[in-house]
C-alpha cells in the first residue's frame, strides 16, 4: 500500500445543503441513479468517520464496484454505482470510438454529475464508484490518440470546468493501481462483451494517464493510493481510510483540479 499525500490538499468536505429526507431531494435530481443503502455491520457505526463522501477510483476491472459495495455494506452508508448497464452509447462507443467518442464522453459527464450532486444534496455518507474527474482522463487520452477531435476536447474540457464550480469535492479519492496486464485479465475475467476488444496498448495508454491524473488529483484532493495487486478486506480498507482521512497532516491548502493539464 502507497499512501500518496504530494503537493497541496483539500480541507475535509465543506459544509453542502442537506434535505429532510423524509421530504426528498430537490426535484430531477439524479432520477433513476439513486443509492443503494447499505444497512450498518453489527458494532459499526455508520458515522465512523463524521460526515465522509468516498470516491472509488482505478482502471478498468480494477474492483471498484466490488471495494464499493463492501465498505457500503462494512460502513452502513450509501453506494453509488457506474452509469453501464444503462449506458446507450457504449456499445456504439467501443464499435466505433472516434465517431462516437465525445458523444460518450458527455454522456457520461452528465450522468456522473447528476450522481455526484445527488451525493452532495443527500447529505449523507456515501461511496461512489468512480469519480465524475476520471472522465477527464479517458477524454484527454482519446484526443492524444486522435480519437476525440481537438476542438471537441477543447469543448469537453470547458464544460468540466463550468460544471466543477458547482460541485463539493469528495473528502477523500481511494485509488486502486493495478497494472495495465491486470487489468486485461480482469476485464477478461468479467466477459462484458463490450470491452472484450479493448487493446492492451488502449490500457497501458490510460494506466499512463491516471498516473498523471492522480498526481494532480491529489493538489486537490486526498489521495489514498493502494496496491490493489494485493488483496484487502473491506476492514482492511475502512481503517485505512479512517487513519489517513483523520490524519490532520494529510489535509492540505485547496487547489483547483483543471482537466486539461
């Protein structure tokens, strides 16, 4: 395990709006893309942590979806899962990746923003698979592969920005590293026909990006970087998370994250 605390990070979550519960959330927000709750483990609070909003990231087939919905359930708190199996470009995406690349990429954007505010509005402790700022990363890859056109990208990376200001960020990023040959067994391993055809020179492309992405990422904020080649219990992982998160040294000066850098 790495833990990954360079340069400048954020101060805990900042204060968001909550709602009654009872009454719901604000109308059209995240419809159809709601948690899934998670009822507490015997002996474990679900505040542990105060109020905390955990991002899940790593590469494709790296276990986020299965780390998620075990400190959901380890945790008791809210589990947010990745827009696939609704997702109506993906098939198109894979097919034909430069005509449909930005297509995608907005798509996407905008699915992982309405689930990000959704956590935000809820005002409740929650788990995200995958975090709405690794978007930047495929859509920065596929304009450096030529596959996205670079006044698309230019346009891509504008409307991240606009979007970021009315967004909290989450208290902590829990990033899986595994190898890009991992990652190809994995998604082997999991059959999705979709992604049956992804390259291995398409993985090691953007296992290079998120080395830059999480070195920057983590200016803004906290960064726990596991080796995820290695096995770690849901356990394991909570009181990873609870000793660096309320570790006050770790928590730095706030930076803005740009995806274009």
């Amino acid at each position: 395990m790495q833990i990954d605390p360079t340069e400048s990070n954020v101060p805990r979550q900042p204060a968001v709006p909550t709602v009654d519960h009872d009454a719901g959330t604000p109308s059209r927000l995240g419809a159809g893309s709601g948690p899934t709750a998670s009822p507490p483990v015997r002996g474990q609070a679900p505040d542990v942590f105060g109020n905390i909003f955990i991002g899940i990231a790593g590469m494709i087939g790296a276990g986020k979806s299965t780390l998620a919905t075990a400190l959901g359930q380890h945790l008791g708190i809210d589990c947010y899962y990745e827009p696939v199996a609704d997702n109506e470009y993906l098939a198109d995406f894979y097919r034909d990746t430069a005509r449909y690349s930005f297509a995608m990429q907005v798509y996407l954007l905008n699915r992982r923003f309405q689930q990000h505010q959704e956590i935000i509005w809820r005002g409740r402790s929650a788990v995200q698979d995958r975090t709405i700022y690794e978007d930047s990363i495929f859509a920065k890859m596929l304009a450096k592969q030529g596959l996205m056109d670079e006044r698309d990208y230019r346009t891509y990376a504008e409307l991240f920005r606009n979007m970021s200001n009315f967004m909290c960020k989450p208290s902590v990023i829990v990033y899986l590293d595994v190898s890009p040959d991992s990652s190809a067994e994995r998604i082997r391993m999991r059959s999705r026909d979709v992604e049956s055809k992804i390259p291995l020179d398409y993985l090691q492309a953007l296992y290079d990006g998120y080395q830059e992405f999480i070195q920057n990422i983590s200016r803004v904020i906290p960064v726990i970087r596991i080796d995820y080649e290695r096995f770690a219990t849901a356990e394991e992982m909570a009181e990873v998370i609870k000793r660096e998160y309320l570790d006050a040294s770790f928590l730095r000066q706030v930076t803005r994250f740009d995806p274009a850098r």
